[in-house]
C-alpha cells in the first residue's frame, strides 16, 4: 500500500523539485535589481545656466564638480531643479522649508543662524573687492573721493535683500534700496542714486548688459570687505554639508577648483585687475559673524 502511495505522488514531488530549483536560479539572476544602489536626490535652484557668462554656471558647475569627487565615497546623485524660480528671501525660506536643499550667497550672522554654512570660500578672495558702476561722464565726481566719508556724500543703490545692503548700512552709506535687481541699472541711469556697488567678479559683464543706458565702470576707486560665498543647506541636512566640504576640499587639492574658476572669462578679468590696479582702496567693516 505504502509502495502504492509513492508511486502516485512521486510525479509531484519531482514536478516540485524542478520548480523549486528554477526558482532558485531566477532570484540568484535578479541580484542587481534587488540590490540598485541609492541616488540621493537633491534640489537646486532654477535657472542653474549653462551660459559661462550668467551668474549662476560657475555655481551650478562647482556644484555638480563637488559631488562628483565624492560619488566613491557617497555614492550617485540626481541634481533637479525647483519647481520655480525663486531668489534671495524667498529661496533662503524654500531652504529652511525643505523644498530646495541647497543654495549659494554671500554670508552674514542672519544666514549663519537660520542654515547650515559650508565655510569654504567659492569665490576666494574676488568678492571681497567690489567696484561701482556709474553714468557716462561723471567720473570727474569720483576722482574726488579720497576717504569713506567722501564717499558718504554720495548715494548708492542696492536691493534690500542683498547682505552687501547691510554692509553699506553699518558703514552709513547713504543707500536707496529696492527689491529686484535688473531694475537697479535703469535706476541709476535715470539718476535715482549716483552708483552701484558691484563685486569684481560681476562687473566686467554687467557693464555691458544694458548698452543704451550708457553706463561705465568708476575707474579711481575699490571697496573691500570681507564677503565670502557659501554654499548652504538646511539646518538639519548635516550629510550634504559634510559631502560638499569634502567635495570642494578634494578639488582644491587636484587643481580641478582652480581649473574651474579660472575658466571664467570675468574672473579671469577681475583677478588681473586686483593685480595690477592703482586704485584708492575704501575698506568697510562688516557686522561680526558668530562661529559655532
């Protein structure tokens, strides 16, 4: 009877066995997809240009250089853009919500607070120098300027949310502030204010951004102060932090920084000027940052 009982469910079990071993076979053939390694997905700002001259494609660039020096040690990554396009208070506030996880600007006590800083200058020391645009043809009125107090005789334009705005504010330059920035050029052209502070980096451009306004460089006179850029991420994002300062130390030490930073025409421009100027330098001083 026993002998009987096997021979009817002997077909079965063999029929088990089979699949059994097919399915083993299957899931030792499917390590990969069970095994995909994590991207970690992090959101800049828009309008992260691909143009050399915009503003934002050394920043975007240094960016993507940062994380790529670390992908041995911190795996892949997926840059994506926020859904809007949003700047100065508005994208620090998308920071601290967590909708961005990252930004880079000039840093302040404010910032410093409210995020995470990572303490290694993107732009060296070429934002600590800043020049003035003017009006064609009033040069004459600069030329004059010997001292701060000289300068205070005068009025800038800045937009409020700028941290160079606070600046000027606590050297009591007398200062007429908006929010915006492209707006600033026609006002200074329409005789709003008598110049605008721009940093060495940014100028060689921005002169010729709006030919018809016949604006020009100041040609006598260099504002200092310390003003390094950052990057920062939110309070709470100590891994990217840690990824960035370990990127950009990385490059630095292989010359991939420099290779960089040199690329950029303006750059180029205001690195050769800091050398070879003969201008009056103007030094301001900044509110004090506490340090954790």
């Amino acid at each position: 009877m026993q002998r009987l009982m096997f021979n009817l469910i002997a077909p079965f079990l063999s029929t088990i066995l089979i699949y059994s071993k097919l399915a083993l076979v299957a899931y030792a053939a499917e390590p990969l997809s069970v095994m995909a390694p994590v991207v970690t997905r992090i959101v800049i700002p828009q309008s992260s240009s691909k143009d050399i001259n915009h503003e934002d494609y050394y920043f975007s660039q240094l960016l993507i250089l940062a994380l790529d020096k670390t992908e041995p040690i911190y795996g892949a990554y997926q840059l994506v853009e926020a859904d809007h396009r949003l700047v100065d208070k508005r994208l620090r506030t998308a920071l601290m919500q967590g909708k961005v996880d990252l930004l880079w600007t000039p840093t302040e006590a404010e910032f410093e607070r409210d995020m995470l800083p990572v303490r290694i200058s993107l732009l060296k020391d070429l934002n600590n120098y800043r020049l003035l645009l003017i009006r064609k043809n009033e040069q004459a009125r600069f030329s004059a300027i010997k001292s701060l107090d000289d300068l205070r005789k005068l009025k800038g334009g800045m937009s409020s949310q700028w941290v160079d705005a606070v600046i000027m504010r606590e050297n009591n330059l007398p200062l007429v502030e908006v929010v915006g920035y492209g707006k600033l050029f026609k006002m200074l052209a329409a005789g709003r204010f008598d110049y605008f502070s721009r940093g060495l980096y940014q100028i060689q451009s921005e002169v010729n951004f709006y030919p018809e306004l016949e604006l020009q460089i100041e040609q006598k006179l260099m504002l200092n102060y310390p003003n390094e850029v950052y990057f920062f991420v939110n309070k709470n994002n100590k891994a990217l932090a840690a990824r960035l300062e370990k990127g950009l130390t990385l490059a630095l030490a292989d010359g991939s920084f420099d290779e960089l930073f040199n690329s950029i025409p303006r750059y180029r421009w205001g690195l050769d000027l800091l050398k070879s100027h003969q201008r009056r330098v103007i030094k301001l001083t900044t509110p004090p940052i506490p340090r954790s």
